[in-house]
C-alpha cells in the first residue's frame, strides 16, 4: 500500500480566502497546532493530579488520539462507502474492516483476562453489547440515510468541525434533535419489541477463541471481493517521514490499524470508544429541562451501549473524549492545511440538519453509533454491532441512490 | 518545509514528558515509616475489623487471605484491583435476582466456595464508594456466620489509589474451599415487625435512619436519579438521623472508636438498647451497621427492607416533618 497524495478525493469545502488560519504560513499554522497540543498535554496532566482524575485524563488523551487518527486518515465510515459504490475505490472500505479486525483480535485478549468464562449470564463490564431486533434494524437504516444526507457519520462530523466545516454543526445540531425524537419514540419501541429483543453475545455460545475466529472469518470474507478491485498499485515514491505523518493522507488501513489499537486500549482503560454518550446525555438533559421528555424511559438505562445518563457534572470521560477529538482534529488539520472554515450554503444547512435528525434518531435507538454500536459492538463480539452495520451500509447506500436519482444528492 | 513544526513539537513532548512521569511518585521508592509498621502489626490482630492499606500491601501474598471487591461501578474491578483480589457483583451475586433478599444459602455456598473463603479464611473486603458495598458485603458474609474473620479495608479504593499503590489486572486464581452455608442467622438483620413494633413503642429499641437530611425530613422521597422510590415521604417514628457520612474522614477512613462512639452518642445511641440501622435499600445503611456493630461492639441490626419496604407499606405510622403531600407539597 501507498501513501495517498495529499488532497486525493478529498470532499472539501471551497477554499474560503478570508479564512483565517487558510493558507497562511506554515510556522503560524504549527506554532497554532502545537499550542494546542501543548494545551490539551497540560490539561490532561492536570487532570491526572486531581483525585479520581487518571479516567478524566486518559479520556481526554484517547480523543485527541482519535481525534488525530480521524482526520489523518479521513476515516470516515460514509466517505469509504461512497467512494466504494460511486468511484469503486475499495480502499476506504477495506480499511474499516482491518480497523474491526485489529479491535476483534485486541478485544478478545482484554475480554479472556477479565472473564475467563463467557459462557455465564453476564456480559462484559461496559462493552457495547445491545439488544438485536427489528428496532436495532431501523436505527441502523435511519443511521445510514443520516450518513448519505449530511455527508458522514457523528465521528467524522466531529472531526471535520475541527477542518471547519460548513455541515457539521447543523449536521450535530440536528443529532442532538435527533436525539430527543428518539427518547419520545423510546417508550413504545421499548415496549413493543426491545424488551423482547435478545442480546447476543458471540463469545457466551462459542468461546472467544471461535467467536474470534468466525469474527476474522467473516471480515475476511467481506474483505475478498474489496481486494479483487484494488486498483493498480503505483509506483512507490520516496516521502519525507514528517510530510506522510503530517500532511500527506494516511492510507485507511493504516488509519483503521491505529483505531483498532486504540478501541482495545480505551476499552482496557476507561471504557469502549464512542461518540454519542456526550451528546445523547446532553440532549436528554436538555430536553428533560424543557419538559419534552417522558417522565421515565423504560429500561433504557439497563441496556449497555453509549448510555444517555443525564449528565449533571460539568465533565465527564465522553466530554473530555469529544472535547479533545475536535481540538486534536483542528491541530491535525491546521498543519496539513486542511483548516478551510467557510460560511454555510443554504443546502448545507437543510442537509446537515435533516441528516443530523436521522443520525440522531439512529443512534438513540440503536444505542450507538457507527463508532459506539457498529466498531466498539463488532469488536467486543456482540451481534447488534454486526446487524446495526449491515442495516447502516444499507440505509447509506438506499439514500445515496435515490438522491442521486433524484439529483438531491452528489 | 516540516522542520519547525516538527522540532516545536518534539520541543512541547519533551517538556511534558518529564513533568509527567515525576508527578507519578514511585510508591515502592516510599519507604514505610515506624508507625506505619506498628500499625501494620496491630492490624494483623484477630479482634480488629479493619485492615489498613499498608498492612494490606504487605500481606498480599499471606496464604489464608482472600481479598473480594464490591464495587458499584461495573469495570471498576476490571481495569485495576488490588492485586489478588476477586470480583464480587453486589446485585447479583450477594442477593436473589427475582424475589428481594439476601443470597440464600445454595447461591451463597456456591460464591464462598468459588472465592475459596472458609470459616478460617480472613477475608478482606474493599469497594467504591467509600466501602459501601463492600460493607454490605460484610453484612451479608456475617448472617452466613462469616464475622470476626471478615475485614473492611480501612478507606476503601478511594485510599488505596490516593496513595497510587499497586493495581492488577489479572484474575486471581484461588483454590475452591468446601464452605457449606447452613440458614442465615436472623440476629443481624431487621424485619418489618420488629422496626414497626419499634415505631408503636411496643419494643424499646433504637432506629438510626442514615439517609441525607432532606430523605429523613421528607422533603425528598429518594435522592436525585433514583427510580426505586417509596408512595410516602419521611421516616420511621422514634429514629434518628445521623447520615452515613459523618463516620468518614475525607481520605475515606473510618473515624477513630472515640469518635465514632462520640457522635452517635450525641443523638442518644450508646449501646445500651438494641439499634436497628435502616436507609433506602439497606445498603448505605450496612455501612453503619458495620461501625455499631463491628467497630464499637453494640448490638445491632441492619433492616435491609429499608424505606422502600417501611414508606410503602400500608397503615403504618410515619413521621414527615416537611409536610409533603405525595412527595411534593
């Protein structure tokens, strides 16, 4: 595999002139990224001296890892998809599967420490494991519609906030309204199905040692039409180090290796990498607050996944993990000079909104998104992670073709 | 063209890096003072129901000890425990899932037996949350006769990692014991008759309710967040309120016997009567039950029915000094 050059197939916005940080020169730009890093160093170390801080800390230092790893390799699972079906790049795509490949296989070495025997009524401490139903299928769908409308996932809206994009605050505004329809639908899907709905865990009926295997198996027989279409490699070029780290686009494999390490790792530590917990939280709180929410949301809070506990401390490990995803994606952009703020056109508007909701309904439903339900699930062995991904990739993929059809979409 | 950022930020790393490592003090390089030592050698006696954390670290590879967390936070155990220790999972592994009550005693033989604990095992209980579970725990482990060979470990997790002493995560692997659990004794433990015969003043015994203030007032029916709530608010007549907190010194210790004995005193609990301790669910309150009981030797009881059994019970007495109606006013 070859680095990609710089900008390759990149969807950015119209280089704004007035923008500030654009195009200026490099010194500014580092010395702007390193202050950053600077600033979220010092405050992770001072987090880590407060009592209880270690968790706080460690949040704050996996997003600005995540964060980093994102915007380096544009690991965007919408971005991937679309290059697949409309450019028939399947690069992107197989780099999603190695990233779930590297988590499964870092996944089942934490998983058999911490619990020797899976075969037990129990699940995992925290790990992504939700209810498998006609509900988790609808999340998935919605999640995927959300993804073609708006232009990506909550995790790369996240990440492209800090390149300044136009969409993705409207794209997070409407997630968080997402978000509150989908604690008012709560009840009666709960009642009507998700109560009832199994949670499958691969690991309780086959051990870890198949449940992996038939994990790397079933990756790999996803991977081996992706690899029939590869196109040609070109011939390698001689790259500064610094340049392929810090400007050149990293291949998606390499990407997806580093967030496999890095979903093992969080999980070891503070918990399974997520984005949404923050957000639902807030939502909740907010919406709680406003009086739109029913007086009790039915068993909602027994199930594992990015949990929606309303938040009332100022911080929180998802804050600090989001918080510094956003800043560490703002330095990373900066030195690339992939820092393009731009004013909103009118479309990006509608679009990120009205993609935003469904992203947000999605994820409340499916208790997760394509990082929390779809990554953190599939890696910890859990069957909604699978169901909710296939139900994404194809509400994605329904959405992009009608609105190419209808000239909505690009 | 990358040079400088580079260099800034190798600069930026260097300088943290340091800075990082050094405010990580290096437990082993703390050498144990005198006292400590002393301390450690009076806690080794069999009367003490408390083991301190020097003396824990020192004797974690003692071959009758068994060391069990009861955390509330689920992962807590799993991302670091004393090393050693086994996991214990309060709502389900030291109660009945479906009915309300403590393990019976084929659930409780087969947990004793899995953490290898017999009658001659000491055991060492500690947990979140200043040992609140952990308490419980002791509760629990007492009515199954398991009592002057179970210890709390002074301050808890909170203490343990304030003073960034070693954590593992590694499964503990002990032998199975071959413990047989016979019916709980019912000493330890209140039911609704005795603390409604308390409340008529049928039976001159001592309720101590160590809910928040605003709990035993009535102004609250359940602290913030809970679902499992009571119909009424307040508390039963003729108790007292003295909250949980006010036997915990900040680093999560217990206060000394002096005053401890001293505080409760002050709200008329001595010793001299029989004292039930009640909360919400009875399991803030096995905290201090574990204080009355074990620490200052008084008869005591914990009711585990608590307000959620009491305050929703049907034409019982109840004293609601804030005058709410319904929880509200």
């Amino acid at each position: 595999m070859r680095a990609a050059p710089s900008g390759e197939a990149l969807p950015l916005p119209t280089r704004s002139v007035s923008a500030p940080g654009a195009g200026r020169a490099l010194p500014v730009r580092a010395t702007l990224a390193a202050a950053i890093a600077v600033g979220l160093a010092a405050a992770a170390w001072r987090l880590s001296g407060e009592p209880g801080g270690a968790r706080f800390a460690l949040s704050l230092v996996f997003g600005a890892l995540f964060g980093f790893v994102l915007q380096r390799s544009r690991f965007c699972f919408y971005c991937q998809w679309r290059d697949y079906l409309v450019g028939s790049d399947p690069r992107g795509m197989l780099g999603i599967l190695a990233a779930l490949a590297a988590g499964v296989a870092g996944y089942a070495v934490v998983l058999g420490a911490w619990m020797p025997d899976p075969s037990g009524t129990r699940l995992p401490p925290d790990a992504h494991i939700g209810p498998v139903g006609p509900v988790l299928i609808l999340a998935g769908l919605s999640f995927g519609a959300g993804m073609a409308i708006s232009g990506s996932c909550i995790s790369a809206h996240l990440y492209r906030l800090g390149e300044g994009s136009p969409t993705a605050p409207f794209a997070l505004l409407g997630t968080g309204l997402g978000f509150v329809l989908g604690f008012v639908s709560w009840n009666p899907l709960y009642l009507a199905s998700l109560s009832e709905a199994p949670v499958l865990w691969l690991p309780r009926h086959l051990g870890y040692g198949l449940s992996l295997a038939l994990s790397l198996a079933l990756l790999a027989a996803l991977a081996w039409p992706l690899l029939r279409r590869l196109p040609a490699p070109e011939a390698p070029t001689r790259v500064d180090p610094l340049r392929a780290v810090f400007v050149l686009r990293w291949p998606v494999w390499l990407g997806g290796l580093a967030v496999g390490a890095l979903g093992t790792l969080a999980y070891l530590r503070v918990g399974p990498l997520g984005v949404t917990a923050e957000i639902g939280g807030r939502a909740r709180q907010a919406a709680g607050a406003l009086g739109l929410l029913p007086d009790r949301l039915e068993g909602l809070d027994t199930f594992r996944g990015c949990a929606t506990a309303v938040r009332d401390a100022l911080l929180t490990p998802n804050g600090l993990f989001i918080g510094g995803l956003v800043l560490a994606a703002f330095a990373a952009a900066l030195i690339a000079d992939q820092f393009r703020p731009a004013l909103p056109t009118r479309g990006q508007v509608v679009r990120g909104l009205t993609g935003g909701v469904l992203l947000g309904w999605g994820a409340m439903t499916g208790l997760g998104c394509s990082v929390g339900t779809l990554l953190s699930g599939i890696m910890a062995g859990a069957v909604s992670g699978w169901v909710f991904g296939f139900a994404m990739f194809a509400g994605a993929a329904a959405m992009l073709w009608f609105g190419r059809r209808t000239g909505l979409l690009a | 063209m990358l040079r400088k950022p580079a260099l800034l930020l190798t600069i930026a790393a260097g300088i943290l890096v340091p800075t990082g490592l050094s405010a990580a003090p290096d437990p082993a390089a703390k050498p144990l003072k005198d006292g400590a030592t002393r301390e450690a050698r009076s806690n080794t006696s069999q009367e003490s129901p408390l083991v301190s954390t020097e003396w824990l670290e020192k004797n974690l590879d003692a071959r009758n000890l068994r060391i069990v967390e009861v955390s509330v936070e689920p992962g807590v155990f799993e991302r670091g425990h004393i090393p050693g220790a086994q996991n214990v999972v309060w709502h389900t592994d030291l109660v009945e899932t479906v009915s309300r009550d403590i393990a019976g005693p084929d659930k409780f033989t087969a947990l004793a037996r899995r953490l290898g604990i017999d009658g001659d095992t000491t055991v060492v209980l500690y947990g979140d949350n200043n040992n609140w579970f952990a308490a419980w725990g002791a509760w629990v482990l007492a009515q199954y006769g398991l009592v002057d060979n179970v210890k709390l470990l002074d301050g808890g997790r909170k203490k343990w990692e304030a003073e960034k002493r070693p954590l593992d995560t590694r499964n503990a692997e002990v032998a199975p014991s071959t413990f047989t659990a016979q019916a709980p004794s019912p000493k330890l433990r209140a039911r609704f008759a005795d603390v409604l015969a308390v409340a008529k003043r049928e039976r001159d015994e001592q309720i101590l309710d160590i809910r928040s203030p605003d709990e035993f007032s009535g102004k609250v029916i359940a602290p913030a967040g809970i679902q499992e709530l009571a119909i009424r608010a307040g508390h039963i007549p003729g108790s007292v309120n003295i909250p949980w907190s006010k036997a915990v010194n900040p680093d999560g210790t217990l206060k000394s016997k002096e005053e401890l004995k001293a505080l409760y005193a002050a709200a008329g609990i001595d010793g001299s009567k029989p004292i039930i301790t009640s909360c919400r669910i009875g399991e803030r309150s096995s905290h201090s039950w574990f204080v009355l009981s074990r620490i200052l030797g008084y008869d005591a009881r914990n009711y585990d029915g608590s307000w959620t059994e009491y305050g929703n019970a049907v034409g019982v007495p109840v004293v609601n000094l804030a005058g709410t109606v319904w929880g509200g006013k």
